[in-house]
C-alpha cells in the first residue's frame, strides 16, 4: 500500500488517512512517501489534489488530470464516469494503478508505443511480439484494442457501460507527457532535480517493488474475483455450485497492496508493535467436519500424504463425534450466510501408540518408488527402532517439547497443532494413526518416531520435485507448531483450473485469530495475515494439501478477506466441489514464510543445477597473483581463497581451529580490493559466528563500508556498548533519527504506547526505512544470520554478487534456500564442517544440510580443506585428527605453545562410577519426554573448577562447562549459583541465547542457550559448536549396566565435545559405561587408557 507525504505539515500516511487528512485539513499538495513524485496533472501539472481526477477510459486508457484540464478537453456529455477523485474517496487508492498504467512498456526492450498485452499480464511491443512463437503471439491483444487495460489490470470488463473514447489516443508510457496540445496548456513546471538521498531512495522501492513479486499464472485481483461459495456440508455442494455468479468480496476499511508490491506499513517497527505474522503458538478447537471423495492419494504428487494408500498419516485422524453441538443448520440457511460458523466443540478420541526411540534411517540416494515426499519406503515403510545412527546427530530439548500433531493441546500456551479430523459420512475413511500419548516417552534429541520415515533424497528429478518435496516436509514441521484454522469461508473459483480462491474469515470473537497476534492486536486493527504469507490448504484428513499464498487482503470491523493463490509448483487442481467442512487450512509463521518465498525465488541456473544434485558443479584451478594483507597463511588458506577466486560455487571445509574466520575476512579484503565486487553478504547460523567476522572489521584501515543486521528481537542486546555496536544498523538508524521521532520512539520503548498516534507511528517507521536502506545500499560488506537475510532490509538492493555462509553444515537446507535465492548473486560460498553437529529437526529430512548433501551424492568432487588447526593442544587434538578427519588435519602448534602452567595433564579423564543417571521427566504438550542428570557428577565438576580456579589460578572467564543433556546442564548450573567460592557475591545466572536455524527454534529457545554463572559457562554440547575456551569440563552424564548412552554416541556430538578446549580438557564420566556404549567410545576409552590418562580422584591433576 502506497504512502503520502503532505508538503504543508509533513505527515506521512497511507491513502485512506492521507485522503481524510486533506480534505478536512484542506492542504492542497502531496507526493508519494517512496518515490517523492507529486501528485498532479500530467498535462498542466497542476497539484491541487482537490482538482485532481484519475480517470479510465474503459480498458483503454487511464490519466490524471486537473478539473480545468478536464472541461477543457471533454465535454459534460463525453466525460468518462470512471473517476477516482478525493470527494469520492478513491483517488490516492487508485494512485499506485495509475502509475502502473503510465509507466507501461514492453518488458523486453522497453519501448512505451505499440504494446500488446496477455492474461498473464506480460506486455511487449509489436517488433518483440514478432520474434514470439505464433502460438504464443495470439494469446496477446493489442493496445488498440479497447480490452488491453482489463487484461493488464485484471479488472472485470464491463459491456453495459457507455464506451467513451480518450482524446489523442493512448498515451501508455510518459514519452508523451505534456505535449498534448501544447500551445494551449500551460507550461509545466519543472521538477526539481532528485537529490542524492532521494534518487537512492527511489532506487530502493524499485528494488523492494522487485524483489517482492510472486510470478504467478493468474491475474485476478479481490475486485475481480468471481467464483460460488463453498457449501456448509457435502449436500449443499451442488446447490452451491448453482450460486456461479457470487460477486467479489465486500470492500474492507484495510485493503492490502498487491502481491508483488513492498509492505504498504514500512517494515522498522519498533518491539512494542510487531508484524503482523502469525506466532505459531496457537491452538485450535476440533472440529466435525467431515471429507468426502478427498481421500484418493495420486501417486508421484508430493501434495498428497505419502501414508494416505495404506491408511497411515503422518500425524492422526481424530474420531469426533458425529453430532456437535454447533453443527451446521439446513443448506438453505447456511446459503443465506455469508460466513457460516463451522462445528467445533466435538471431541477427539485417542489411540495409543507404542513407545521407544526412532533409529535414524540415511538418506535416499534417488527418486523413491512411488514419488512421494518421504524420500522412499525402507524396511517396508515403517520406522525400524534402535539407536540412532552415530553419522547422524540428533541435537535438542527433549521430543516432549514437541507433540505429534494429530495430538490435541489441552489448553497450554505453548501447544502444537494436532491435526483434528472429522468423522463424517467419507466415502473412503482412513483409519486413523496411532498417535502418542502421555505414556510414549520420547528422550532428548530424538526425533518423534512416526516422522522418521521423512528421510532426504540426495538427488531431485526437476525443480518441481524439489520444491514439492521440501514444501511437504515445511508442512509437516509447521502442524508440529502451529494449529490448523476451522472457522472460514471459502469462495471456490468457478473453473478448476484457476489458481486462486477465497478465504473469510469472522473477525469478533475469533479465538483462532487472536492467537497467531499478540495480545490485543488484532482489537487494535492489526491483521492477523500479511501479504505473501504462505498457508497450506488440507483435506480433514490431510490426504491431500495444497500450497497457497496470500495473494491480497481486506479487512475491516467484521471480517478479513484473503485472495490465496497456488505457489507454481502444485499439481494438484483445486477442489472446487468440497464443502468448507471438509477443508481446513494452516497458517505458517514468519520464518518458513522466508523459505517458501525462498523457493519462489530460485531461478539462477547455477544453483538449480546445485539443488538438482544430477550434474557435477564444475571447478577451475587457476592461481591468481595475490597480495595477501597477512604473511601468516598456510597453503591449505591460500588455495581456498584462489579457488573461491576463480569459481562461482566453493565449498570449503574447515575443521575446528583451522582459521575459518580468518580465511574468509582475506577472502573479503581480495574481493573488494582486487575484484570490486560487492556488496558481500556474508551469513551464517548463529550470531556468534557472524560476530567474530564482523569484529575482524570493526576497525580496518581499508575504510570498508560494513553493516551489521540483526533480527528485532536482537535489537536491545546489540545496543551502542555493545563491541559491534557502532556498525549496528539499527543503532545508525536510531542515531539519524530527528528530535521529534526520537520521542515516538522513546514513548513506544518505555510502554507509553498508547500517547503515540497512528500518524506518529507512521512517520517513525517511514524515517527508519529511508535511512536503513540508504545505508544499506551504500555498504561493502552486510554481516546477518541466514534467516534474517530474507527479511526487509535486504529486499532494498539489487544485486548480491558474492554470498558467503559460514557454518554452512549448522543450516538446513531449507534454511540455505533463503540466502541462496538472492537477487544477482554470482559467487556462492559454503563455508562449513560436516563432521561437526547439524540443525536439529523432528523431520529428518529438514536436518541434512545442502553442504552435506552436494557431498554425499557427489555433486562437488574434491572440497576444499583448511588442514591445520591452531586450537588445541596436540594431546587434545590426537585423538579427533585421527579418527574424525583420516589423519588429514595436521597440528599448527606445539605442546609447548598450549602447555598451561602447573598443569600436568592437558588431557584429563575422570572416573565417575558411584552415582547412577537419574531420568528426568516432564509432560508438554500431551507428551512425556526425557532427559537425564547425574548428581554425582555434578558434584565432581564443582570440585574440579575449585581446582582450577583455586590451585591452578585459572580465571573464571576461561572455564566453559559442557554436557549433553540440557537438565545436567541446568542442575551444573544451579549448583554453581548457590556455590560462595564459584559465586562469592551471590550473582543471578544470565542466559545467552543465540538464534538458530528455524527448525533448531521449533525445538525450543532453551536448546540454544548457554548459562553464565559469575563468567563461566554452562551449556550443551549443541549449543556451544562455534565457542571455545581455554579449559573445557565435559560431563558425559551416563553410568548404567546395560552401557546405554542415548545420543551420546553420535560421532558429531563427541567430535564437537572434544574440540571445545585449548589447554585443558576435562572428562567426568562413567568409563566402562561409556566404553559399552558404542564402539567409538570404545576406542576413545581404550585411548585414554593407552595413554593412562583415566582417573579416579583429583589428587593427581
């Protein structure tokens, strides 16, 4: 939605403010917020926007002309009555479709005369038109004919209506502009120059306008829209279907922009008023509606449910009762209705599944039997139970923070969404899926057993596959967070081969809404959907799904309308005949928002070929004459940086200590200084990685213009103390701000919200914006988290020509579609470890990282790596050398280097075989997950950092603490809180939570933090990838008899584990258990033992 500036008072507002603005003001002059254009008469340029008309030649023509420059040209009786005007409310509205119509030309050459236009509303000029295939020339008409503005506008075409003709002809393109009739209009004044500020700013809504479209294959719009409304019940479809000639929605107070145009509210919010995007913390009532003739899975489409053949869902078919105490009344009152409330109060039975941990099952090398998402059947479809493989990490809270969807919440603010179906009169019901119960136990960083069957393909057929595939598996990870919507209205198109329909949806009272919004928003008139958000269209059952976008919205007191469109990959037509019973529909949250867009966008041919995985990424050697900056590089750095030089994809090995950081940061200064090739965006997992590329930044000598973009809610964290605080963009931003709206701001920030208008909001996030993109269209290098590159800010720039993802193996694939799909990019590079920890996912196939996977099916032949680490001390690093890396990673530094004084030992196991692990149990969700402690443990770890910080005067600050298990985490922690000597003055226990991969987040925010009690660390394994510290205590937690230790056998979780430490590594654990556990523990144990570095008291360390 377009804004407007009132050059009298300087107020910035949408078109419906700005319209009630000026006419009780009376100011009398505006331009367009983004584009700085005045509003007024292209023929005699007069402002007076109380004389303004944008008028419509039929499907002609449109202008915006001045009253005098009207009357002057038509007569009363050939005047257009298609007129936008401010006494009749509409003309700023219309002001953006204006500029549409005037600034037409052909999008291939650019030539504004002889235009030809077609349903999908592409327009080319005749000489192009010709080089077209006759096939395809046909489906164009010509701007002669008086039907080219229906087609380009996607307005309905009206044939009662008197035709008037426009004067002059058509004057699509501006080549025209102010030569009609030039001896007796009056001379246009001329437009003040743009300045700098003002041409980038230009600039940047060009570049959003751009970088926000959706190609899509229909041109229809909310006001043209025309199809018959969904029946309440499978008998009142056919008298419904009879209804073909429903008109469009009613017009709403709020009406959205376009699909394709940048948000109409600008996007720098402060945190009091967030977006507008669902949270995914919702729940919802079950409903009865039932699913007829829905159930049929077509093999080889991903939009059907890959268990619907055998009567398998992926989460369960509730049984609900056949009558509801709301049921629907008989078809003719439910047609009288506009929006008919659906049945929601019957309730679901439960049926028991049987417990145990999933086994990780590896990924499909190729196209499954049948097509489907899953990525192949294996042990005859289901799930084998077991251990997890040690190849495959399984990080995370414990499974009971996620709850199989076909679960109902029982009322918990952090609930999952079940999948509630109904049991009606189905001709073909699947029975339903066992699904958990409070009696399954699920532990710690396992995945929920019935979605182990979701396993990666290593390669794809075609784009459509991918997509498809990928969407599915988004779904599948959405339900686990948010809950599907029962109450709406759908208005089907008339033909089924349209790919657009329409949702209502009642506004009073909606609990499903108020949900997906902070509390009060939606009272307050914010919308509970925003442009492009994606939403999945399911049968009950969830046999067959539908992906679909929010196209365009309306909203007003009573009700929002959404125009949802099919994302170009869907294969399945929709289901005109189904009643709104058998449909219900989930909404995504913001950051699967990020990658459906994502996937829209993924057309450079390069990377295609790189998520295809079929054909080998081609790579030239070819060295470069460099000037390195520093003369401490080794070869394994040098040839990484050439080969980054010379290719457009590189993936780079690098594993702990190896000099990453500082390989990229002279990557960058080689780019710059010798290539000029920027803006660099340079992104990765977490905020601590990219911060530690950022600080080599900070001050450099080079004057590289760097900014550092951070996510809303990291905002107040990265405030001016903070060290990357002065290239923070919110920070400039927030500095450039004028008095005034530093006062807005200040007001929203101490909760004194309700003294700022509406106007007063406005202006602030208009200011933002303007200043953010300035800035970030003049940077060198943008440091952002991977998902925070799909947001806002980065939609103002045009080209990205270089990408680097550093811990490219902690982002799932998925993940990496959001950077990857970037305007303009020309070099990518993966920066990242794959014997190091992934992301965690309940869907497995959301886990596999695309650095992974081009390795594992051969894509990229011969990576790069970095084979000297600079870390640790050689007796910590021996073991890891040999057995994770081949013996290929070589030390950089000696023992005398690392050697800690009046520490004998660098590597130090403890015997720990007195206390048994304790089971620690919690309910979420209706599911009981678990995870373990070991108090004994706990109390040798507190004896061990006595030693250090006591008797070996090891600061606090060089102490990190780590542990599998996030409650021996918790209990390490509390412990040391209470401890006078570890915390003599008593401090609070701070947290530091990073962000994470999306998936990673669905597990909880508690997986990713890390406790500091009094400057020593606490965390979890998964947690502290990417940190280090001098001495490293590692509590392995597991001592039992049968020698079961969970996901402490995974290769990557212990390889990450061993890393951590620099000069001193501390093992407390149960050794026989261990020892039993798996065969790597085995070595490792047999190791120390050679070594005879197995303990059993402090008294030798």
């Amino acid at each position: 939605m377009s804004k407007f500036q009132c050059t009298t008072c300087n107020e910035v507002l949408d078109a419906d403010a700005m319209m009630k603005h000026l006419s009780s003001t009376r100011h009398k002059t505006v331009i367009d917020a983004h584009s700085e254009e005045e509003v007024c008469c292209e023929d005699c340029q007069n402002s007076n926007i109380h004389q303004l008309q944008i008028i419509r030649f039929g499907g002609e023509d449109m202008s915006l002309l001045c009253t005098p420059c009207l009357n002057k040209e038509y007569a009363a009786s050939e005047r257009p009555s298609t007129a936008y005007s401010l006494s009749n409310g509409s003309l700023l509205r219309f002001w953006s479709t204006y500029l549409k119509v005037r600034d037409c030309c052909c999008e291939e050459c650019g030539n504004e005369s002889h235009l030809n236009v077609n349903s999908k509303k592409q327009v080319v000029c005749n000489d192009c038109l010709r080089n077209k295939p006759e096939s395809v020339a046909k489906t164009f008409i010509s701007e002669d004919s008086s039907r080219f503005l229906y087609l380009f506008l996607g307005i309905k075409e009206t044939n009662n209506a008197k035709s008037f003709k426009k004067k002059g002809g058509r004057r699509l393109g501006r080549g025209k502009k102010g030569k009609k009739d030039a001896g007796n209009a009056r001379k246009p004044r001329e437009k003040k120059p743009l300045t700098v500020h003002q041409q980038l700013a230009k600039k940047a809504y060009e570049n959003k306008k751009s970088n926000n479209a959706i190609e899509g294959d229909s041109s229809l719009s909310l006001r043209s829209f025309k199809g018959h409304k969904a029946a309440s019940g499978p008998d009142q479809i056919k008298e419904s279907m009879s209804n073909a000639k429903t008109g469009p929605p009613t017009r709403g107070k709020q009406h959205s922009k376009p699909q394709g145009k940048p948000q109409g509210k600008p996007q720098g919010k402060p945190q009091s008023k967030p977006q507008g995007k669902p949270q995914g913390k919702s729940q919802s009532k079950p409903s009865n509606k039932t699913d007829a003739k829905s159930q049929s899975t077509p093999g080889g489409k991903p939009q059907s449910n890959p268990q619907a053949k055998s009567g398998k869902q992926p989460t369960t078919n509730d049984k609900s009762s056949a009558n509801g105490k709301n049921s629907r009344s008989t078809a003719a009152t439910s047609n009288i209705k506009e929006n008919t409330s659906k049945s929601n109060e019957s309730k679901p039975k439960q049926n028991a599944s049987e417990g145990g941990r999933a086994k990780r099952q590896q990924p499909n090398s190729g196209k499954t039997n049948d097509g489907k998402p899953n990525g192949g059947k294996q042990n005859g479809g289901k799930p084998s139970a077991g251990k997890p493989s040690a190849g495959k990490p399984s990080a995370g809270k414990p499974s009971a923070g996620k709850q199989n969807s076909g679960k109902p919440n029982e009322g918990k603010p952090n609930g999952r969404k079940s999948s509630e179906t109904g049991n009606g009169n189905s001709k073909s019901q699947s029975p339903p899926t066992a699904e958990p119960t409070p009696n399954v136990e699920y532990e710690e960083g396992e995945p929920l057993r019935e979605m182990s069957k979701y396993v990666p393909k290593l390669t794809y057929s075609d784009p459509d596959d991918y997509f498809n595939t990928y969407s599915y598996a988004l779904y599948l990870e959405e339900k686990l967070q948010n809950r599907f919507l029962q109450n709406f209205q759908i208005t089907w198109p008339n033909n089924d081969k349209e790919t657009v329909f329409v949702v209502k949806i009642d506004i009073s009272n909606n609990t499903e809404l108020e949900r997906l919004l902070p509390k009060n928003s939606l009272k307050l008139g914010r919308p509970p959907f925003v442009n492009l958000q994606p939403l999945v269209l399911a049968t009950q059952d969830e046999s067959k799904v539908w992906y679909t976008y929010v196209k365009e919205f309306q909203m007003n007191r009573r009700d929002i309308t959404l125009l949802l469109a099919l994302y170009p990959w869907n294969k399945i037509k929709l289901p005109i005949k189904h009643s709104n019973d058998q449909m219900k529909i989930l909404p995504c949250g913001a950051q699967t928002s990020r990658i459906y867009f994502a996937m829209t966008r993924a057309k450079n041919p390069r990377f295609i070929d790189l998520i295809m995985g079929q054909k080998p990424i081609k790579q030239i050697s070819f060295t470069n004459r460099l000037n390195y900056s520093k003369d401490s590089f080794n070869e394994s750095q040098k040839s990484a940086i050439q080969h980054v030089l010379n290719n457009s994809v590189t993936v780079l090995q690098g594993p702990p200590g190896t000099g990453k950081t500082s390989t990229i940061e002279e990557l960058i200064i080689q780019m710059i200084r010798n290539f000029s090739s920027w803006p660099i965006l340079c992104v990765a997992a977490s905020n601590i990685a990219i911060d530690n590329i950022a600080e080599k930044f900070i001050d450099n000598k080079d004057s590289i213009r760097i900014l550092r973009i951070v996510s809303d809610s990291k905002e107040s964290q990265y405030n001016k103390d903070h060290p990357l605080g002065k290239i923070c963009l919110h920070n400039i931003v927030n500095d450039q701000l004028p008095p005034q709206l530093k006062e807005v701001q200040h007001k929203l920030r101490t909760g004194k919200s309700h003294e700022v208008s509406k106007n007063q909001y406005n202006n602030l996030s208009t200011a933002q914006n303007q200043i953010a993109d300035r800035y970030i269209m003049q940077a060198q290098i943008l440091f952002t988290t991977t998902i925070t590159a799909g947001g806002r800010r980065l939609k103002a720039i045009k080209e990205l020509p270089v990408v680097i993802m550093d811990e490219s193996t902690q982002s799932s694939e998925a993940a990496t579609l959001v950077p990857l799909s970037l305007p303009g990019i020309r070099k990518f590079v993966f920066v990242g470890d794959e014997k190091q920890l992934s992301s965690f996912s309940q869907i497995p196939q959301l886990e596999m990282s695309l650095f992974e996977r081009v390795l594992l099916n051969g894509c990229y032949k011969n990576p790069h790596m970095l084979d000297t680490q600079y870390r640790m001390h050689p007796i910590i690093s021996e073991f890891p050398r040999q057995r994770f890396y081949g013996g290929l990673l070589k030390d950089g530094v000696t023992e005398e280097q690392k050697n800690w004084q009046s520490i004998k030992y660098p590597l130090f196991f403890l015997r720990c075989d007195l206390g048994d692990e304790t089971k620690v149990t919690n309910s979420h969700n209706g599911l009981r997950g678990y995870t373990y402690t070991n108090k004994h443990e706990c109390q040798l770890l507190l004896q061990m950092v006595y030693k250090l910080i006591l008797d070996k005067q090891v600061s606090r600050d060089q102490i990190g603490i780590v542990t599998p298990y996030s409650a021996q985490r918790d209990a390490i922690s509390e412990l040391l809180v209470q401890d006078r000597i570890v915390n003599p003055q008593g401090l609070a226990m701070e947290q530091e939570i990073d962000e994470m991969d999306p998936f990673d987040a669905m597990a909880g925010s508690k997986k990713n933090s890390i406790n500091i009690v009094n400057d020593i660390y606490i965390a979890t394994v998964d947690s502290f990838q990417g940190h280090e510290k001098n001495f490293i205590l590692f509590s392995t937690v597991r001592n039992n008899p049968l020698g079961k230790i969970g996901f402490v056998n995974d290769a990557r979780r212990m390889n990450v584990a061993l890393t951590r430490a620099k000069n001193g590594l501390i093992l407390v654990g149960n050794d026989h258990t261990l020892r039993n556990g798996s065969d790597l523990w085995k070595d490792y144990i047999d190791y120390l033992n050679s070594r005879q570095l197995i303990f059993t008291d402090l008294s030798g360390y």
